[in-house]
C-alpha cells in the first residue's frame, strides 16, 4: 500500500508540472487566450467577467460568395458533373440555409436492390423460322488472340449459328412494322421500352458476341471517324438487338473482318449474315410501311461489307441502294444523329472509290447543304465539322481532276480560254484548302514535330503527332488535296520546281502521319492518302518505307492492298529493275535454273486481256442511285414508302 500511494504522489507531481492542454474550452477563453477549466454551463473566467461563455467549434471560412458550376462544353470522350453539397453542408450551422434562395427539393425514389433474372433465349425471325439448316461451326482452333477478345474459341465449336433475332413476344414481322413514321420530320431511332418484370435483351451467343465485339472494336472504329457521337459503334449496337436484320449486319462486318485478319476463320460465316441481312432487308423494301431509317442503316452497313470484300467491281449489291435509300430519307450534311452518321460514312466511302478510279462524284458536293463560311476557329470540340469541310474540298479536287480535257480544243483560241478558266478553278481550290490550314481549331495542328533525324526510328518521315481521330482524318485530307494539286496545275508542269517542292511536303507529312499512327481507326484514309503521296516519291529507302507502312496496315487492319502495292511498284519502275536483272548480259545468265524455258523461233503470246475501268467519268456505280431514276436500285424489290416526304431527319437515342 505504501508503494502505491508513493506512486500515486509522483504522477500527481509529473501532472501538476507538465501543463494539460484544454479541448473542450469555450470560445470566448480561446479569443481572450486564457485557459479554460471548462466548466459548465459558465466557466469560471466567464463568471468572474460577467461574459457569454460561447460553446462550440470555430471555422474560417475565407470566401462565402455563392457561384454558379462553370460551363464546360461537353465532349464525345468524357463527361463532367458537378455535385454540389454547398447547402446540404449550410444546413448544419445556424442560420446557414439563409444565405441561400429558395430551392424546391426534388425527392428521388430509393434505387431498388437489382434482382438476378434467368436469361432469355432470342427468338427467330418469323419469316424464316421454317428453315432449319444450319451452318458448319467454325473451323478455326486459334481464338480472336490478337484483338484480346475475351471469347474462347471452344464455345464457338458448341453453340449453332444464332438466326435472325427479334425481340422476345413480339408477333412483329419485316413487312407489319412501322417502327418510325417516314412522315415525322423529328425521327428517332430510339429504344422500345422493356416489358415490366424483364430483363433488357442481350446477346446470348459466344459466336455473336465475338462478331459484335470485332465490328465495335475494329469496323466500327473507322466508320465512326467522322462522326462525334460514335454511332456505328456505341449507339447502333444496343438497337441491332431488337433489329434483326441490323444486328445481322453488324455480325456480317465482324465476321468479314476476321477472315481478313485470321485466316483459321471463314468467309462461310460472313456470307451467311450477309445474305441473311439481305434477304431481310429486300423483304422489308416491299412493305410501304416499313421503318425506312433501319433500312437505310441496315444497307450503309452491308455497303461496308462490300467495301472490305476483295473484288472491287463485284460487290455492288448495296452501294447504289445505300445511297439512294439515304436520298430517300433526306439525309444531307444539315442532319444530325444517324442520318448525319450514315451520310458522311457513305459520301466519304465514294469519295476514296472516286479517287482510286479517278472518277468524279456521283453526289456534287456543292448539294450536300455544308457550311463552308469559314471564320477562325477559337472552339475546340468542331474538329468533326471542319473534317467535313476539308472533305467537300477534297470532293470538288476530285472533280476537277477527273475532268481534266482528254483532247485541246480546235481553236487555238477556245484552249486558251478554256486553259484560263481551269487555272482560275485550281487557284480557287488551292486559296480553299490554304483557307482551311489557316482557321481551324489549333487541336488540329500537331502537337509535336520531329525531323526524321531527331527520332530513333530511323524512318525517312518526319514524326508527326497529332491527337484526337478526327484530326488525324482531316490532315490526311488536307495533305492528300495539296498532292492532287500539285499534280494537276493546269498550266505548269508538275515537275517544275515550285509544283514538285509542294508535292514532296505534303506527301512527306501523309507518310509520316501514317508512320507514326497507332490509332486504327484511320486506316481506310490512310491507304488512299498513303497512296497518293507515295506515287511521285523517287528515293528508294523512300519507296521501301511506303511498302512497309502498307505492310503494317494490311496486317493490323486486313485491307486488302496487293494490288495497290502492285500499281505503285509500277509506277516507281521497279518491274523495269527487276526485268534488267534478267537481261542476257546480267550475272543471271550464267546460273540456269530448271525452269528455265526452252528455246524457241514460235512468236511471244500475246498479253492476256485485262478489263480497264475507264476515268474521268461520273461515279458510275452512284450515277443510278436515286429512286426516281428508271433503273434504280433494288428493282424487283423496292416499293416506294408511305406518305414519302423529303425532309432532314434528326435522330437520336433517348
């Protein structure tokens, strides 16, 4: 017991010398910097001064002005939002409501606790549920590795082929369903509700899952290039789900691009939602109440296909009825939502046909209704709109190009004029093209620059980085129009110094952008760009580097090139290289091989015919492509709509 009282003496001597800190004083000691017993109700000091003995915390506060959220423009990419608890916060102090106005309350309903649904089958197309033939399963073993999808390819071996797929209970078939009404100027390619109790459909099938996937992530990237809502890949796939012939569409495209990247896949698959697709889409045509903008969608999307097929002159089932069926709908440049999408994709897939063929385009830019009263562009978030300006630039090139005389004139003095006129024409375009670099947004200007000695790529390019894929899109065309001008002045020739100084800039900028580019989803621009530039280089390291850049877009995108390639090879002489190799005075002679033909006095054969697709025409393939024409598209098939009014269609996902 001694012991513990002398304990207790010690700790009660530590304790009286080492001051102890007060927490719970009152305010009004802490603004008298007294110490506080903390007393209640009323300390002592504020007893002994007859003073309000304040309780509480004290917080500075050292700006109270009430403001509003700034407004920041929204973009494609991101969304910001502003929660504000400035009043949920005030109301916790006294008197801190009262600084605020009046603000009616809005009372959100508790969210409910999900519940887990059992999955729902998708049903069949009514129209073909009697034909029971399947397809083969897909005979490749390797899975979609290299684009990570997440599918194994063993479920694709134990699952049939999925039919046409409408949504679950509907009796609706492709000639009874009038989703949209045509007459409505305000369409809406919008969503039907789901039944109460129900799950929202989804795709059920790995084979369709990997399909849709491969179109998202890989077609879908490019169609979306000039488009800033992404349409084709974040807004139409949610609507293929109660679309049949739309969602069979969008599998053709995806599985058409796996047999191009992979070849354990087969085109057996591709062509059967693609005829599928089809066969949907020409039943439709015949119903006068049919919802034309899904079938307008539905044909934009099997022109793609066609476009990633191989031959060039034998996939025209669609493109003419794209067009025709977007004619149909009043889509122009003045649209938005998807008919805007649909419009830009299908002007801008002729106008990289129109290119290649050298022909001119079947829509004359100046119809599309854009807006081309440039100003400067201090708002970023336009890209899109100044791409579509640098496109009809682009457009009338390629007329004027394509429309180049063939033969002078019989007067000396009607070629002269005509010659006058023409170079009056080429300045115009020229003056626009310097008018585009000059004004648009600084985001579609390169962010960096580096000369082909700065990198460690040992690439002959310069570097340039650009961001955002629009921009990308827009400076390929900008550079591709200042190539086709160079080689076409109508007075100079284009290996004078000032033409072939331009010409070699510009296509010195098209190669290193697509050098450089990792986005995919510019690559259907950059083979055309890519073509275009790399025609009139001379260097030979220049050259390789061009082979090699189309080598790497073949195997990331799996467009077809070789004879592309094959046409520049031409151009460049280096069939003439090779055939100097087996000149009789070459090393060659001395080293016979076995295949080797034998000597004869029988007379050459004569060159095997090939068929030339004649230039400098009107697209011949879009000349047609309007249903008031005698020889439209879709002949036996098509019946004209219901109350048919030519309007701009404004689109959109609610």
């Amino acid at each position: 017991m001694a012991t513990e009282g002398a304990a207790d003496a010690a700790d009660a001597t530590a304790s009286g010398s080492k001051p102890k800190r007060v927490r719970t004083g009152c305010l009004t000691c802490r603004e008298r910097h007294l110490k506080c017993d903390e007393g209640l109700p009323n300390c002592q000091n504020c007893r002994k001064s007859s003073r309000v003995c304040k309780r509480g915390v004290r917080l500075n506060f050292i700006d109270t002005t009430v403001k509003n959220p700034p407004i920041i423009p929204p973009t494609a990419d991101w969304k910001v939002n502003f929660q504000d608890e400035s009043r949920e916060i005030a109301s916790e102090y006294q008197g801190g409501t009262q600084r605020y106005a009046h603000l009616d309350q809005i009372i959100t309903p508790p969210r409910e606790i999900p519940v887990e649904y059992p999955v729902r089958s998708m049903a069949q197309d009514p129209i073909m549920v009697e034909d029971n033939n399947s397809l083969p399963p897909i005979q490749s073993n390797g899975p979609y590795s290299e684009h990570g999808m997440g599918v194994k390819q063993e479920h694709l071996h134990s699952r049939q082929p999925s039919r046409h797929h409408s949504h679950t209970g509907s009796n609706t078939s492709f000639m009874t369903a009038p989703t949209t009404s045509y007459s409505n100027p305000e369409q809406a390619l919008t969503l039907p509700p789901t039944p109460p109790n129900e799950r929202p459909q989804y795709l059920t099938s790995a084979e369709e899952v990997l399909f849709m996937q491969v179109f998202v992530e890989e077609v879908g990237l490019w169609m979306d290039s000039m488009d800033p809502h992404k349409h084709f890949s974040r807004l139409l796939p949610f609507h293929s789900l109660h679309e049949p012939m739309l969602l069979n569409a969008f599998l053709a495209c995806g599985a058409r691009h796996l047999t191009l990247v992979n070849p354990l896949y087969h085109e057996d698959k591709a062509l059967y939602y693609y005829d599928t697709a089809t066969t949907q889409l020409l039943r439709s045509l015949q119903n006068p109440d049919r919802d034309t903008v899904v079938c307008a969608t539905t044909a934009v999307i099997l022109n793609v296909y066609e476009i990633m097929s191989e031959r060039a002159m034998q996939r025209m089932n669609h493109i003419a009825g794209a067009r025709a069926l977007i004619k149909e709908c009043g889509w122009n440049a003045k649209s938005t939502g998807i008919g805007a999408a649909c419009f830009w994709l299908n002007v801008g897939m002729e106008l990289l046909s129109c290119l290649h063929f050298n022909w001119q385009v079947a829509w004359d830019p100046d119809q599309w209704g854009l807006d081309m009263d440039f100003h400067q562009e201090s708002e970023t978030g336009k890209e899109e709109l100044w791409v579509h300006r640098i496109l009809y630039i682009v457009g009338k090139i390629a007329n004027f190009r394509a429309s180049i005389p063939r033969f002078q004139e019989a007067s000396p003095h009607d070629e002269q004029i005509r010659l006058q006129a023409r170079f009056q024409e080429w300045s115009r375009l020229k003056g626009l093209c310097d008018s585009w670099n000059d004004r648009i947004p600084r985001t579609m200007h390169p962010l960096g620059y580096l000369h082909p000695s700065q990198t460690s790529s040992k690439s002959a390019f310069p570097e340039v980085w650009l961001i955002k894929r629009a921009t990308i899109v827009g400076r390929l065309f900008y550079h591709t129009s200042m190539c086709l001008l160079a080689q076409i002045h109508p007075l100079l020739s284009k290996d004078s110094e000032e033409l072939s100084s331009m010409y070699l800039h510009h296509a010195h900028m098209v190669c290193g952008i697509t050098a450089h580019v990792k986005d995919r989803g510019v690559a259907s621009v950059a083979i055309r760009s890519l073509a275009i530039a790399g025609d009139g280089l001379v260097e030979r390291r220049e050259q390789e580097e061009v082979l090699e850049i189309f080598t790497k877009i073949q195997k990331e995108t799996g467009w077809r090139i070789a004879a592309l390639t094959k046409e520049l090879k031409s151009k460049w002489r280096w069939a003439d290289e090779a055939q100097m190799m087996a000149q009789p005075n070459s090393l060659a002679q001395f080293f016979p091989t076995q295949t080797q033909a034998p000597a004869t006095n029988l007379p050459p054969a004569p060159p095997q015919p090939t068929r030339t697709i004649p230039s400098g025409i009107l697209n011949p393939i879009l000349s047609k492509a309007d249903f008031s024409l005698p020889n439209h598209p879709y002949q036996s098939h098509y019946q004209p709509p219901n109350q048919q009014h030519h309007h701009s269609s404004h689109m959109t996902f609610m």
